[in-house]
C-alpha cells in the first residue's frame, strides 16, 4: 500500500455518555489494544471515564492491568 494514499486509523466506542465511553468485548482476556488506548487517550481529553462492558470471569492480560494500574481513575471494568 502506498504511504500517500494510506488512511487514518480510527477507533469507536460502542456507546457515550456524557460521562462515560463504553467498550463493549466478549472475550476472556483483553490486552491493551490499540482500540482501548486509544479511546483512554480521549477519554483523558474529554474528562470522561473508559468502562470496559466483559464477560464474567474475564481476566485482563498484563499489558492491560498495567494500563488500569497508571490509569486508576481512568478505565473501570464491569463484568456482565
């Protein structure tokens, strides 16, 4: 693929709140994607909170747990 023509990459959230952006996965483990780092970083500029909407018995992979773990305030999981 040629440099000049290539497109952005864009990440989505599944659903907004006026407080929050909401991840939806299905999957029973999550590593720090580029989706999910990048939906932190604007959760960051636009003072909102990450909730991550997974499975129960989810477990984060690593790289995700230390996200969460410089993020505190930031990326909350719910488990459905």
């Amino acid at each position: 693929m040629d440099a000049g023509t290539a497109h952005p990459r864009r990440s989505r959230a599944d659903a907004e709140t006026k407080d929050q952006i909401v991840l939806v996965k299905y999957a029973a483990a999550l590593h720090a994607t580029y989706q999910i780092r990048t939906l932190a970083e604007r959760a960051i500029r636009e003072g909102k909170q990450l909730v991550l909407l997974v499975p129960r018995g989810f477990r984060p992979a690593s790289s995700l747990q230390l996200l969460i773990a410089n993020n505190p305030d930031l990326i909350r999981i719910e488990a459905r």
